[in-house]
C-alpha cells in the first residue's frame, strides 16, 4: 500500500503508484436518489463516476507521497459512466 489514511476509508478513495507517478481515485456511487434522475443507472452503489488525480501530497492529512522532488503538474482522468452529465 502507498498509504493508509484514515479519512480515505470514508470515501471511496486510494491512491495508486505508476512508476514515480502517484494518483489519487476518487469514486462516486449511485444512490438511490440517482437511480431515480438517471434511467442508465441499474442499481445502488454502481460507479457513476471515476476521477484519477496526480497528487504529491496526500490531500486528506498532507503527508508527502512518493520520494521525487520534482514538480508535479496539474492533470487528471475524468470517467463519467451515468447519463446525466
């Protein structure tokens, strides 16, 4: 594990290595609220969205990920797998 923080078990977010590059995900599930808005949606807990975030520091407790000094840009992978938009 890259790391285990507390506040990251209250959402459905973790942190994945690629090379030196470290990302947060962050998932948003549907609920029963959505299923009702949304026809593409099939049941509660289905992932609605997915975002992928190159991060240095973690942004829950601010302990610095990875062991590079190098200047992290700005970048991220947006996912969104219900009907609205």
């Amino acid at each position: 594990m890259i790391h285990d923080c507390p506040s990251c078990s209250l959402a459905e977010a973790w942190f994945e290595e690629d090379g030196s590059d470290i990302y947060l995900n962050l998932n948003r599930v549907a609920t029963e609220e959505d299923l009702e808005i949304d026809h593409y949606l099939e049941y509660e807990g289905q992932t609605i969205e997915t975002v992928k975030i190159l991060v240095a520091f973690c942004p829950y407790c601010g302990q610095k990920l990875g062991s590079s000094d190098r200047v992290v840009v700005p970048q991220f992978q947006h996912h969104n797998f219900g009907g609205r938009k």
